[in-house]
C-alpha cells in the first residue's frame, strides 16, 4: 500500500522502502574476465547461452606448467628396469648363461655292473653266499645310479637265503644332497614302532658325512635291520643289511658290533673300487701314461730319418 502523497518509485523492487537510495549501474569493463572463471570453453558456452559442464575442463588442482607428461615417467620406469635386468643378467653370468652350480662327483665314476665293484669279503665270513647276485642301474640327465643285491644264508643246509645285502650308489648331476642328506637319515627314526626301535648315529672317517641306521626288536633287543649311509660331495652310497633268520638251533645272531664292522669294511673298499677307471676309461688311462699305441708304429715324419 503506498501512503497518500508519497509517488511511487519506479525503481524500486518489492518491499523496498521509498526514499531509499539506489545502486548505481556500473559501467561496462571491456577487459574484465566472465565470472564464472575457467577458460575458453566455459566462457564461449555462457556466451552461446548453453549449460556450462559442472567441473572446469582446466588443469587438475595443483598441476603446474612445469609438469613433466606422465608417459614420459612411465617410459623413464621401463628404462631403469631394464637397465636394472641387464645388470643383474650380466653378474649372473650372462645373457643364457649357465648359472647352476657345477655337479663335483669326487673322482667316483659311474658303474654300470654294481657287482662287480662291491666288497663282499666281510659278509663272507660270517655268511655263504645263496644263488646269485643281481645288479640294476639307471642314468638319467638328474642323476644316475647303480646297485647290487646280494643273498646270503648261514646255514650250509638251507634251502632258502636269511640275508640281504643291497650295495647302492647315486651320482647326483644337478642337484647338490648336501642340505638333505642329514635330515633324510635322521628321519629314519621315525620308523620306529610298537615292536621295532629305529636308531641314527653318526660315522667318522667315511666320505665328508655318514651315518649309521639300525632297527631292533624291542622284546628282545636283536638287531634286524642295518644301514650305511654315506655322502661324499655329490654321491651317495647306501648299504643295506637284514636278516629275517636271526638264530637257529646252535647259532647266535650277529651283534650289532659285527654288522657295523661288515658294513664300513664293505663301504670303504668298494668307494675305492669306485674311483678307478671302468671299461674305456681304463684303456684311454692306459694310453695317456704310455704315450698312446700309435707312438713306435707308422712312417716317420716329413724331416725324420732319411725322407
């Protein structure tokens, strides 16, 4: 309602007391910058009268001009892996390098004939030897082995063998038993049951490591079970001894002294049987320490003799 004498303002908006001063228009700036910010884009679009898109097309908070592109970073990355692999390739022996260590056999050579190598002289004073033996053998780029199993009895009478002897060697190729050797022995005790013990004891003086594995009767302490384990650097020997005829009338079983005593003769013989050269490796020795067959024989030489 507009009180009587007073003339409407024409300027002035709903609510707004007469009297009352008012804004002035500001002048047009041709160089002031839209309000809205941004760049281009958002300002073309106010223009064109379109929506302006919610976030600014511009740089990312933060970002400066001095900003290396992030393929540049990620191509810097594979350049410093690759560089990184080639070193460690290189210190490692090259590029197809063979970096696994080297097989070290200890002089031992493979025999194929097992029974022909193994010392049996110290079971044959206690024993007499039941049919025939029977030897067995594999290669394989891993590793090769050879073995020898040997039947025996005490009884001259009887039909039927008491006693075997497996004699077993492994010539281990690429893969160094050192770390397992121990451990695989020890575990052995863990045979033991309600009516066998299982015992492990180290051997001195057989190979770089040895040891001793025996299993006996628990009602009666009599020893069925023996084997000799030995390593030296990448080869394995095991020699195996039971008796499944422990006594008869008028025979006492072996002790346990006595099947040791068998065992480490026949070990320590048969490992130096194992050292000498077999079959053309004895002829190509033969050779070497001679001179060879050829040299006495053919024609002399341009410049020997009267040619």
């Amino acid at each position: 309602m507009s009180i009587p004498g007073e003339q409407p303002n024409p300027y002035g908006g709903p609510g707004q007391q007469a009297g009352q001063p008012q804004p002035q228009p500001q002048p047009h700036n041709p160089y002031a910058q839209p309000a809205t910010g941004g760049y281009g884009y958002a300002a073309a679009s106010q223009a064109l009268g379109s929506p302006v898109p919610g976030p600014s097309a511009g740089p990312p908070a933060g970002a400066s001009r001095g900003r290396l592109p992030g393929w540049v970073w990620a191509l810097g990355g594979v350049v410093l892996a690759s560089a990184v692999w080639a070193a460690g390739t290189i210190v490692g022996g090259g590029f197809g390098g063979d970096s696994e260590p080297t097989a070290d056999l200890a002089g031992y050579r493979f025999h194929k004939d097992m029974c022909e190598s193994v010392y049996r002289s110290p079971f044959l004073e206690h024993y007499t030897t039941h049919g025939s033996s029977a030897s067995n053998h594999s290669t394989h780029d891993a590793m090769d082995t050879s073995s020898c199993l040997m039947r025996y009895k005490r009884d001259r009478s009887s039909r039927f063998a008491s006693t075997f002897v497996t004699f077993t060697a492994t010539w281990h190729k690429q893969t160094d038993p050192t770390a397992e050797f121990e451990a695989r022995a020890q575990a052995q005790e863990s045979r033991s049951n309600e009516n066998q013990r299982y015992r492990v004891e180290p051997v001195e003086e057989l190979g770089e490591e040895a040891f001793l594995i025996t299993s006996e009767r628990k009602r009666d302490g009599q020893l069925t079970y023996a084997a000799l384990a030995v390593r030296d650097r990448w080869v394995e020997t095991h020699l195996e001894w039971s008796d499944v005829e422990l006594s008869r009338a008028g025979q006492s079983p072996l002790t346990k002294t006595q099947v040791r005593s068998m065992l480490t003769k026949s070990t320590e013989e048969t490992l130096a049987e194992l050292r000498k050269p077999t079959g053309s490796d004895a002829s190509n020795d033969s050779d070497e320490q001679t001179g060879g067959s050829d040299s006495d024989s053919g024609p002399p030489k341009r410049g020997e003799g009267d040619i």
